[in-house]
C-alpha cells in the first residue's frame, strides 16, 4: 500500500507554528483580560449601586419618598438578598437576564424593619465590556496575522538558503567538483543551514578523493598491464600453429580489449576529455558506420540534420551499442534517425530490470549467467561518451503486442542517444544563448 505524503514548504510550516502559537496565547490572555474587566466593572457597580441605596435609605428616613427605581419591600427582589438585609445587613446581587445584560441589585434595611433595594440595568458595564471584547478579538487578529506575515519571511530565508544548498548538492551529485554548498547558501549569520552545508561539502570532497583514487589505481593498473598484455599477443603469434595457439590469441586479445575499456573509463571518470566537434550530416554518418559495423542492420532516416558533434566519439557510441544489441538481443537490429535523435533497437529479452532502475554498472552485463561473455563496459563507455557530447543516452524496453513474448521477456531493447541542439565549448561547458527582446 503506497504511502500518503504531503509536500508542503518549509516557510509555512513556521507561518503555521507561529500562528498556532498566536492563536493560543492571544486567545488565552483575551480570556483572562476579559474575566478580570468584567469582575472589575460588575464590583464597580456593586459599589457604586449599594453607595446609592444607602444615600436613598438616608432620605427614606427623614421621611422622603424614595426616587424611582428604589422601592420598598420589593417582591421581585431575590430571596438570598432579601433575607440577608431583613438580618440587619446590607448587601448586593448580581442577576443576568435574557439579553446577556448585568443588572445589579442593591438592599439596605431601615429602622421600621422595611427593606429598601434598588435594581439597575448597567448597560455602561455590558457596552464597555462588548467593545473591550470587539478590540481583543481585533488585536488578536491582528498579531496572528502579523506573526503568520513575520513567520513566512523568516521561513522564506531559510527555504531560500535550503533551496540553493539542495541545487548545489545536485551539481555536486552531477560531477561539477567545483561547487561548493556554503558559497551557494551564502549569508552573514551563521546557522544550522551553514552546519549543513559545511558536511554536505565535507562529505562531497572526502566522497572526490575516494572517487579520484580509485580512477587513479584502476588507470595505473590498466596501464602496468598494457605492457605485459602486448608482449603476450606478440609471443601469442609466435606459437605454432593449432586450437591451443587460437585458444591464447583470443583470451590475449579480450584481456587487450579489457585493459583498453578500462583506460577509457578511467579518462572519462576524470572529466578531461573534450569533444573535436565537426558538422556532420547525422543520417548519412549514421548510416555509413552502421553499414561498416554491422551490414546487417536495418537503417531508417526519417529525418536528416546536421548536427556539431565529435565523430570518433560518436562512431564509438554507435560501435557499442550495436556490438551490445549484437551480443545480448537478437534479430533484426534496427537503427532509426530523426532529427537529432538516434535509436537502435533490438527484438531480444530486453534490458535487465537494474539497468533501466539504475543506468548502465561497470562490470555488470545483462546475462544472469556469470560464465556468459562481455563485461560490462560498453553500455558504461558509451554513457560517457555522450556525456562528452553534451548528449544523453537512454534505455527502455519494448512490449511485444499482448504485453510479453513467449519467454516472458519484453520483446525488444531500444537504447535512444539524445544529442544537443548546441554542442558543448572547448571546455567542455555549454555556451550561453542570449535570447532577443521583443
């Protein structure tokens, strides 16, 4: 079952912490702010509310008729506050009605044994509180939206910076050995980003000179046997006559070739060879060496262009594609031009799974059979001789109709060199295009 994943950036990942973060904080202070302004306006009108009633209960005594909104022995007024004042005491109540309004109530008791209470709406109190509660809700909107705003800035720098490591990490993993990740981070201030980049660097260098050692011995090796192996095909010939005689001079000649494939990788392993481009008209080329290297062969020009490449290091582009058609496919072989696209295909069992997964391996064939012959350097000669090219070299299995053949193998392998629309320099870099304006 495949696994559900969500990409998403770093930068609001942050926005989205801090605004949570906000959220929470804003919320939890507005709460506390509006408990303790609401209990300290309600105390206030407690206050002022029994300040009131006692100036009234005064007047009541001189015998003045109390003013509206006080009465005497009131029936609506609550019973815990009217048994607290018939006990001598004075006191306040606070009742909430339908409307979400506060309304105070306030009791004294007189010296006939009369309660006198005032009840009043403190609309004051409850608009104050509405508008304190209007602004918290817009101050909290506003420092999560300001901090969301503050959290994709910083996310942005920081993804920016990880952005351009990730980039120079794939130059890098390309075989550009002159890049390095903490110039492409850049910046002043030192982070976790730096940290990375400094390891990613580290392990690249210490990755180069593994890398670079090896080439060097597997070169030094090829080289110490160049000798030996021409002095073994000389006295091979000197041998006389028989299938012992052949049986050497074919063994001699395959180790030569070997020892020569794997100079060759070795010089493309460094990245120092540089094509001698020529203009060549790719059909016409293509069809000629084909013809020289295999007459079997079927070609196709469907379309013809000339095209600035290195013809020696097509033709051995060409020479091993057809040789590995040859060795692991079957008949007919077809090479097919258009453009600047060439095919060659074969109707054999295909490329191996690991081969289409992973590219073309030095020393791994296409036969499960570790007796069978080659070694594996053809495929890998010739992805970097189109690597020189500026090209690249691809590979991919056909379907016979209903899926697979007989054996149960795909029924042909197409290997398809892409060469470039501009060839690369003397360096080996690519020129830089200026397109017009307008």
């Amino acid at each position: 079952m495949r696994r559900f994943t969500l990409r998403t950036g770093i930068r609001w990942k942050i926005a989205l912490a801090i605004a949570a973060v906000g959220t929470l904080i804003t919320v939890a202070l507005s709460l506390v702010v509006h408990s303790a302004a609401r209990t300290s306006m309600l105390e206030s009108a407690r206050e002022t509310q029994l300040d009131r009633v006692q100036f009234i209960s005064r007047n009541a005594e001189a015998g003045r008729k109390p003013p509206m909104g006080a009465k005497l022995n009131d029936p609506d007024l609550p019973g815990e506050l009217r048994e607290k004042a018939r006990s001598g005491r004075r006191g306040t109540y606070i009742q909430e009605n339908p409307r979400g309004l506060p309304e105070v109530w306030a009791a004294v008791p007189l010296g006939n044994g009369q309660v006198l209470s005032l009840h009043t709406q403190f609309r004051e109190s409850a608009n104050m509180v509405r508008d304190l509660d209007r602004a918290l809700v817009v101050g909290s909107l506003a420092v999560v939206i300001a901090g969301s705003a503050l959290g994709v800035l910083i996310g942005e720098q920081i993804s920016r910076r990880l952005r351009k490591a990730a980039a120079a990490a794939q130059r890098v993993a390309h075989g550009d050995p002159d890049v390095r990740v903490r110039d492409a981070v850049g910046g002043v201030v030192r982070d976790e980003t730096d940290d990375l980049a400094r390891a990613v660097d580290a392990m690249a260098d210490a990755l180069q000179q593994r890398l670079e050692a090896e080439r060097r011995v597997t070169a030094d090796i090829a080289h110490e046997l160049r000798t030996p192996v021409t002095g073994l095909l000389t006295a091979a010939e000197l041998l006389p006559p028989g299938r012992p005689t052949e049986l050497v001079r074919d063994r001699a000649q395959a180790l030569r070739v070997l020892v020569e494939d794997v100079l060759e990788v070795a010089r493309l392993d460094s990245a120092s060879e540089r094509a001698e481009l020529q203009d060549v008209a790719l059909g016409e080329f293509v069809s000629r060496r084909v013809t020289s290297l295999m007459p079997e062969a079927s070609v196709r020009v469907v379309a013809d262009e000339i095209v600035s490449t290195d013809p020696r290091r097509l033709e051995r582009i060409l020479g091993n594609l057809l040789a590995n058609a040859a060795r692991y496919g079957r008949a007919p072989v077809q090479v097919d031009v258009e453009g600047r696209v060439v095919r060659v295909r074969d109707h054999g069992p295909g490329f191996p799974e690991a081969l289409l997964r992973e590219g073309p391996s030095r020393f791994r064939t296409g036969s499960t059979d570790r007796a069978g012959v080659g070694h594996g350097l053809g495929l890998t000669i010739a992805e970097g001789q189109a690597r020189v090219l500026g090209a690249r070299l691809t590979f991919r299995n056909v379907a016979a109709p209903g899926g697979v053949d007989r054996e149960g193998a795909a029924a042909g392998a197409v290997a398809v060199l892409w060469l470039p629309e501009h060839a690369p320099t003397a360096t080996g870099s690519f020129p830089v295009i200026q397109v017009p304006q307008g």
